[in-house]
C-alpha cells in the first residue's frame, strides 16, 4: 500500500517494518515495500527433495565451492531411511557434496530442516536467510526474516551469499485476549487461513504480535510461523523478547559451544506502515480443524465432532516438538488408541526424540499403541511411512492437507492441534481435545 503523499505530491517518510529493516540492513539501502534489493545472506539450507536440484545448478555456474561452509547446510529428512534407490543416489550425492565442499550435512535420523537449523545456533534475530523449502518461514518466530526459495536461487545464494528480492508489503496480525483451555497455537493459525483464505497474504510478510503471542513458548510460536505459507506470505515474523534470547543461549548449551554472533533484536517503527492490519480476540475460540483439501477450508471443530477417522499423525515441522508431545502424552496417558484407528508419531529431531524419551512421553506413546518412526518429514509428504488408503480419513498436526500429501490422492487429510489428534486418537472420530485437557 503506498504512502498517501502530501499536498505538494511528496511522499512522507514513515517508520519501517520488520521486514523492511531487515532487508534494508542486508542491502545497504534505505529498503521499503516493492523495492527491488540484492542482500546479503546469512545462512541458507536445502533439504533432500530440493539439495539434488541445487548441487546441478551449482555446477552449472561453474562453482566449486560455496560462500561460507559454515552458512550453508543440506538437510536429509523428507525420505530418511531412504524408501528407494533412486532417494539413495541423491543421499549418496548429497554426502559427497558436503565432503567436497565442507558444509555441514544432516544425515537421516536427525530430524527435520526447520528443527534442526534452529536448534544449531547459526541463525539469529534480525538475521536474513534462505531454504530451498517452503516452510522455511518458521524461523520467522525467532524474529528472523526467513524464506523459501527455489533451488536455483538457494544454489545463487549458496554460492555467492547473495540473492535478489522484492522487499514485501506486512500485513500485521494482533492477537487479542486468552487462550482457551484446550486451543493452541495450530488454532490461532488455522483460525488466521479461515479468515483470510490461502492467498490472503501472497507475497506479503505477516508479523504477528498481541499479548496471545507474548505468552507463547517458542515451540508454539514456530507452529505460527511456520505456517504462514499456507497464507501466501515470504515470511512470519514475530518480535523478540527474553524467551526469543533463552532459546538460544539455550542452543549454545545443547551446542556445547557459545554462539559465534549476538542476536541483533528486530522491531517494527511505531509508525511503520502496514498493507493491513487485522485484530483477532481469542477469548472464545475453540479447536480448530482445516477439512480436506484445502488448508483454507477451516471450520470449528463443533460442525466436524465425529468424523470417521483411520489413521493420525503428530509430528511434522509445524507441531513435532517437545511441547506438542507434552500435550499429546497428557491425554493419552494410561489410555489406548481406538483399535480401528493408527497414530504415527515422528519427533521433529533427535534432541526432541531424546527429551520426549526422558520425559516419559515416547514410552506413554508406545503403550497407548502409537507408532513412533525416525526422526524427520515422516508421513507429511507421502514418500513412505503411513500412506492412508483409499478414502481413508486422515487427522494429522501437519501444515497441509491437498490432494496426494500424504501419498494418496483418493485419501482425505484433516488438520489440527496436538491435543486435537491425541483425542481423536481415543475414539478414531475428530473429537474435541477440551473434555480431555
């Protein structure tokens, strides 16, 4: 939205958005929306369904090596262990690349991208970084401006440590109120593409913000953030504050080894100018579900209580952390899955896997009948582990549901909370999480 000029047709200076420091501290330039910047990367990653691509292109510019080994990683999560020979070429390419070049590779079992990347302390607040993934728009909780891209633009930036961009226009979301027992996070989101439909935020940044957000754990921050996609928008951003710095002198702990640069907090101007903005009360939201195909499709879960379901999911970069399992387990503690029903459970990482182990809640799932797999995308993109059959109903913590997501495209996805599936777990119908929690 352009900036309403004066009498005399000058245009006033006005604060900026995040996005907009951002971009206008990685180019050199006083960056505004719809300006046309080269910046400067701080981190970039592929992972195995993108890294193949990016390889060939990086040897079709005639590079050898990449701008920074220590800012580029390629991640093996989305097919781990490899389902076919045809994934384990690209593994086994993958491998040598990262040998030739001296990047950091993330073999299988260590979880997925979005997980891993931020858990290894290499990006940080008021960074700009690049995946050749969609979803890498997670770190946007984090109060990093982060995208995807292409893998011949994630080839550009790896080699170079640049990339051109559209500085993007911020619709700003302001979430008002409490949060209901029994509504998290995975609500609040699939409420937001309820609202606004799945381009309601197309080549736009969203920053999302109000004293909801400000009580979030970062793990469910990412939820946000991570989804911010599903709206159309480059990025999900959220400010910084003390559990933003926790989490990473948290990093550097697990790490054994003390971050190399100092978080660089993020704040939008008091006067920065936004395309829109959107006030949401919570105070009487209840679960949410986005039915089949379309994570747009969204409706509460009182007009869907009872749907026949066959098979769940908890995991995925949106909702496999250690506090969604924490959830989780406290409903299907000391219960079993309904026997017409299968729940899959895949930890986002392996530290994740480690600490939901220690905490008891990878045994509450063993016992509950769950089957817990490796570390990574798991089921989400349908490459092996849990494809439904046909017209199989399908409740998953995933971030989409269209046609063939999970492999199947005659199957039917239906997407919600943690708590959501661990209920509907019980009785193999989408039940609501509240008479649980």
């Amino acid at each position: 939205m352009d900036e309403a000029a004066d009498e005399e047709g000058v245009i006033p200076i006005t604060g900026k958005t995040i996005a907009e420091k951002i971009f206008s501290a990685h180019s050199g330039t006083d960056a505004r929306a719809g300006d046309i910047v080269v910046a400067d990367i701080d981190f970039a990653m592929s992972q195995d369904g993108t890294s193949a691509l990016a390889i060939d292109a990086i040897a079709s510019m005639g590079a050898e090596t990449v701008f920074d080994p220590e800012k580029v990683v390629m991640v093996m999560d989305h097919s781990c262990p490899s389902p076919l020979e045809g994934v384990s070429a690209i593994h086994a390419k993958i491998r040598a690349f990262g040998k030739k070049t001296g990047i950091h590779v993330y073999d299988w079992g260590r979880g997925v991208c979005h997980q891993l990347v931020p858990e290894s302390g290499k990006v940080l607040c008021g960074d700009l970084v690049v995946g050749c993934d969609s979803h890498t728009c997670t770190y946007g909780a984090l109060n990093i401006f982060s995208t995807g891209v292409g893998s011949t633009d994630g080839a550009a930036a790896m080699v170079s440590g640049r990339l051109w961009f559209r500085v993007p226009e911020t619709l700003h979301v302001i979430y008002n109120g409490a949060l209901p027992a029994g509504v998290y996070s995975k609500d609040l989101i699939l409420y937001l593409a309820g609202l606004i439909g799945t381009d309601g935020a197309t080549y736009q940044a969203i920053e999302f913000s109000g004293p909801v957000i400000d009580e979030l754990s970062i793990d469910a921050r990412m939820t946000i953030s991570n989804m911010a996609i599903e709206v159309g928008a480059k990025a999900g951003l959220m400010r910084a504050d003390s559990k933003t710095l926790a989490f990473f002198d948290e990093c550097a702990v697990r790490n054994g080894k003390a971050l190399t640069r100092t978080p660089q907090p993020v704040d939008p101007d008091e006067d920065a100018v936004y395309v829109r903005t959107l006030e949401i009360d919570t105070s009487t939201l209840e679960p949410q579900i986005a039915k089949p195909h379309a994570v747009g499709n969204v409706s509460p879960i009182s007009e869907v209580l009872g749907t026949p379901l066959a098979e769940g999911y908890l995991g995925t970069c949106t909702n496999g952390r250690l506090e969604d399992f924490a959830v989780a387990a406290s409903i299907l503690k000391d219960k079993q899955v309904h026997p017409d029903f299968r729940l899959i459970v895949a930890p986002a990482s392996r530290d994740i896997y480690l600490s939901a182990m220690a905490a008891g809640y990878i045994q509450t799932f063993v016992e509950a009948g769950a089957s817990v797999v490796t570390p990574g995308c798991g089921p989400c993109v349908g490459t092996h582990n849990g494809v439904p059959s046909d017209g199989e109903n399908v409740i998953s913590t995933a971030n989409r549901n269209f046609k063939g997501r999970m492999g199947n495209s005659n199957a039917f996805i239906y997407l919600g909370s943690p708590a959501t599936v661990a209920a509907s777990a019980l009785n193999a119908a989408i039940s609501d999480p509240r008479q649980y929690v």
